[in-house]
C-alpha cells in the first residue's frame, strides 16, 4: 500500500513526496503533474503542510528554556524558575556636592531628591540625579557640603528621565493588572509608594522582593516583572502571601528612571542646579573624584545571558550557601557593571584558610576603581551579610590573567588556494585570536589545543597539517634598585626541567649594567634559576632562584635590577600538559598576541621519475 512520507518539511520535499504517492495510483499512473491543474492543488497541500510543521516546530522551541527564541518566551520560563531578568540599567557615579553661599545663619540645607546633575558625552547631554534626599550642615561660613547618612561625602548620582505612573486599586473582586507601558525602565530605581485614598499625603513605601529579607503577615513588598510585550508590571500580594495588599480606594504611584543605558557611560564633569535655602537660590557644585567617570549603564538583560544565568539562579533558592550561590546571586544583582565571577571555599584555596568564600570579580571594560570598589562594599552589605552562612567571612581575590604563547606550524600546499602564505598566516593568527576571545576570557574556562587545531586544519584545504607549541606568561612588576624575593604562581603545573629545551624564560632586563634575563637550568635534575646575558649567553648569576614544577612556581631570590623594558617583567613556562590548561580560582586565560605567531611551511610534493638510458 503507498503512504505517504511525513516527515519532511522541505516545501519541495512535500510536494514530491505527495507526486510520489499519487504516481503509485492506478489513476495517476501516466499522469503528467507538471502540466496540469492538479499541480496547482499540490503546491497548496505543500503548502499547508509546511506550514503546520514549521508552526509546529517553532512551538515546541518555544516550550523550552533552551531552544527558546523569542525575548517574551525566555523571560517566561525564567520566571518560572524564579529568576527575573535585568532591566535595563541607567549609569550612575558617586560624586561630592557642595554649596558655596553668605549664609552664615542657616544651620542645615537639604539637597532634594531627584535634584538634576547633567553632564555630556559625544555632542549629548544626559540627566543624572540624586535617588533621595540628602543633608548639609554650615560650617559657619556659609559652606554645605552634603553627606550620606552613613556620613559620607560620596553621593551616588543615576542618569535617567524621572518618569511617574499612577494607579488607583479597584475592588478585590477584579482582576488587578498593574502595567507600566513603558519599556525603557530601570527597575532598581523603582519607589512604590501606596496611600490610602486618591487624596491621601501620606504613605507607606513597598519593597521589591528580591531585597527583602524576611517575609511576614505585615511586610509591603511588590514583584516587577517583565511581559511579553516588554513593558513591566507589579505584582502585589493578595493579602495571604507576601504580606499586605494594597486595599480597595488605595492609591499607588511608582516612580522610576528611564535611562539611556551604556551611552551614558564616561562622563567625568557635571554641571549642577540650583537648590533654595533660606529662600535664597544656590548653585549646586557637583565634584568628581580623580580617575573616575559614569559607569554600570547597560540595555536589557540579553536572551543568552537569560538562558545561562537562570538555571543557576533557580539552584540557589535566595541564598548563599555553595560556591555556586555567590556567583550567581552575585552576577544576578551586579551584572550591569560585571562580566564574570568566580567563587570558592577557603578549604580550596592555596594555602587553604577555612571560615571564608573567596570572591573573584571581572569588571567589565571602563569600569572605575570607585565603582569597583562601591561595589565591593555593596556586595557586601547587601548579599552575603543577609543571604550567606553565619561567621563565613567573603575575601576578595582580584582576578589573575594568564597570557597563553601560542606558536602555531602548518604545512601549507599552495596549489589549493589563491591565497599566499603570509595571507594565510594572518587568516590562522586571526583564527587563533577569535578562538580565544570566543572561548576563553572568563573563569573556568579551558583551553584545549586539539579543539583549536582542529578550527585550523577547517580554514582551508591548503593547510594540510599543523601543529601547535604553547607557553603560559605571567607579569610581575618589580621595585628598581631594591633586593627583593618574589613568587610567580602559575595556575597549572609546569613541565619538569631537561638538559635540552628551557621551560622558564623571561623578558629582557638590566642587571649591573647588562640586558639580561632569567632562564632555568639546563639538567634534568636541577630547577635552579639563572640570569644570563641575553647577547652572550653568559651566566651571570647562576642561582637566581628557583621554580617548583608540580606546584607551578616560580621562586625569585635576592632579585635586585635597576631598569627592565615595557610595563612589567615577563614570566613564560612550558606547561606540563600543553594539550589542556585548565585554570582555576580566579585565573582567566586570555591571548599575548605580541608573542604569538603563525608560521607557514611550504609542502613540495616530490616526484620520482625513472631515467631510461
């Protein structure tokens, strides 16, 4: 019996297959569809049946988190697993604000909140402002110089436009929807202020449950979620979970800032308003410390970065208990201004100090050492003071870079391309950057030489084979004129010294008055350092130090020169395994391009011809 295929969603593939089936028929048998009405019906059950498959198929995409490919669809299934996905984020800096007056009478000024600050990048100007309110005592001369509550100078300042929403609560038997039709909202700027009528002045202030510690019959707090069409909504509780709900009569209003996100970043100068004291108008003058400019501005959270941070976020349940937590609660919270994290327990750590989480922060590009260190303090104070075990103390550990030396070989055939061998090795030493950009460059990432060989050999028939050597580079930074031990710590062990080939070398430097460099001992016993003449090959000092080849360090002793060239002194070694380097901890991989290299070889194929004589 003919049947037909089913299987296929090609449209073509449709067509023919039902050509296919009807050709089997006693009535089609010598049928011509090309030439006829029938061909026309074909081509709209092809149709149709195309259509229901790639519906089909795109609907079963869309059921998982995974293979989602719609925003509004991640965003769901991360909702459900309790994650809820970043706005977008308005840049912000901290700044001191001051107010010069001939008021010598006034006691105190207030500086109110949302007072404007604006400042320019590229040809545009940007609103920045105050997120409450802050206080300035005269000391005596008519000069205010506005602090925290926590008495500091440093006042936090967010760009965006201040943007306010209404709404009045209707009776418990409708269904209450809460939408902000807007999509350009910074949710963490969010006051949700509820008062008892439409007239009421007096409020009571909800908090956002994600900052919420404790939750009990009285608590105010709110949900923000974003749906499908972008906007945000708030989520109430109704009044048996999370606390109070807000009651028939009542008024709420939200207001936030809608902010510009990553173009705002950079800004180093402000210009201030004007504040009134003692009726009186000032101008507010906004001061930004040295070395530091706007950052932390980002767009919405993107669907790739959803779909990785969700799973882990539903595995830490609001709480910091596994390695695993802290990273994710962390990036979770801080991901506007913050790349990667790493975390791991003091019983992992070299050397091992139990009652501590280490902490490793990559900062994205930009960001101040001000902001870095603000939100240091922040994490602090408000993650794993709250979320995290008792007497477990959080240790910061700045991250490691480790350059790799890659040195790629290949035999190159120039009759299967027309691409010269210098064009070639740009297109490997290209290839070899890419690599590394794409699969390195964060924690825990591994690189696999085989894999990158692999791309290689892909590129184009005219590689016909490669090979690769690696080398790992760290860089210290020495003080000149001064005798000193230092320890070089690689993240993976170190190949054990021979009588042939060195595995410690380093960058050029001036010892006694002699470009040098350090170099291991060539034996296959010793591990002992020497410095050398870098033109004579002479040994200078012939026990400089040392390096520990299982434990990947290099030990420096009575290390003493007076000028070395670049920025720092170069540490390279030979890995143990060169096929696999896996760092850990705080350890990220990336690429010394200065050092790294493609180099062709021309493969002649010899032919052997038999000479008659």
């Amino acid at each position: 019996m003919a049947t037909i295929q089913s299987s296929d969603l090609d449209f073509n593939t449709i067509k023919n297959n039902l050509k296919t089936y009807f050709q089997q028929q006693s009535e089609f048998a010598d049928y011509n569809f090309e030439a006829s009405g029938l061909s026309n019906l074909l081509d709209v059950l092809a149709y149709n049946t195309h259509l229901n498959g790639l519906i089909a198929n795109l609907g079963i995409n869309e059921s998982f988190l995974q293979s989602s490919q719609l925003r509004s669809s991640v965003v769901s299934h991360a909702e459900n697993l309790g994650y809820y996905p970043r706005s977008k984020t308005g840049s912000s800096i901290d700044v001191n604000i001051s107010v010069s007056t001939s008021d010598t009478t006034t006691a105190s000024a207030t500086l109110p909140r949302n007072t404007i600050f604006t400042g320019s990048s590229e040809q545009v100007t940007y609103n920045f402002q105050t997120l409450e309110d802050y206080t300035a005592i005269n000391d005596g001369l008519g000069n205010f110089v506005f602090k925290t509550s926590a008495d500091s100078i440093s006042i936090p300042i967010k760009e965006g436009a201040q943007r306010t929403k209404t709404f009045l609560v209707g009776e418990t038997t409708e269904n209450q929807v809460y939408v902000i039709p807007d999509e350009n909202v910074d949710t963490k700027t969010f006051k949700v202020e509820v008062f008892d009528t439409a007239t009421s002045s007096t409020s009571t202030t909800y908090t956002n449950v994600n900052n919420a510690i404790r939750i009990d019959s009285s608590s105010t707090v709110y949900i923000v979620r974003e749906v499908p069409n972008g906007y945000y909504e708030l989520i109430f509780s109704d009044g048996t979970i999370l606390g109070q709900a807000p009651q028939a009569g009542n008024k709420i209003v939200v207001s936030y800032l809608a902010p510009s996100g990553s173009a705002a970043n950079g800004i180093s100068l402000f210009a201030g308003s004007s504040i009134t004291i003692n009726s009186v108008d000032y101008n507010v003058t906004a001061t930004t410390p040295a070395g530091t400019s706007s950052s932390g501005g980002a767009e919405k959270e993107s669907i790739d970065s959803i779909k990785l941070n969700a799973p882990v976020g539903f595995a830490t349940q609001q709480r910091m208990v596994t390695a695993e937590d802290y990273k994710a609660t962390i990036l979770e919270n801080y991901s506007s201004v913050l790349d990667d994290v790493a975390a791991w327990g003091g019983n992992e750590n070299i050397p091992a100090v139990f009652g501590r989480v280490y902490v490793s922060l990559k900062f994205k590009t930009g960001i101040t050492d001000a902001t870095k260190t603000t939100t240091k303090n922040a994490i602090i104070t408000n993650l794993t003071d709250n979320l995290a075990i008792m007497s477990i103390d959080t240790v910061y550990s700045d991250p490691e870079t480790t350059f790799l030396e890659i040195i790629t070989t290949f035999n190159f055939d120039p009759d299967q391309t027309n691409l010269t061998p210098d064009a070639t090795e740009t297109l490997v030493e290209n290839t070899v950057k890419n690599f590394v950009e794409t699969n390195l460059n964060r924690f825990d990432s591994v690189f696999r030489r085989s894999n990158l060989l692999s791309t290689i050999d892909d590129l184009s028939p005219a590689i016909l084979n490669s090979k690769m050597e690696v080398k790992m580079q760290q860089r210290f930074t020495p003080t000149l004129n001064t005798t000193a031990d230092y320890t070089i710590a690689f993240p993976v062990a170190i190949a054990s010294p021979d009588d042939e080939i060195r595995k410690i070398t380093s960058s050029s430097f001036t010892f006694n008055g002699v470009n040098s460099l350090i170099v291991n001992k060539l034996d296959d016993v010793s591990s002992n350092l020497q410095i050398i003449d870098t033109t004579t090959g002479e040994v200078l000092v012939d026990n400089a130090g040392s390096y520990n080849a299982s434990k990947g360090t290099v030990n420096l002793s009575g290390f003493n020169i007076s000028a070395f060239f670049g920025d720092s002194i170069r540490i390279s070694a030979i890995p143990a395994n060169q096929s696999t380097i896996r760092p850990l901890r705080s350890y990220i991989l990336s690429l010394d391009e200065s050092t790294s290299a493609a180099n062709a070889v021309i493969d002649y194929q010899n032919t052997l011809a038999t000479i008659s004589t």
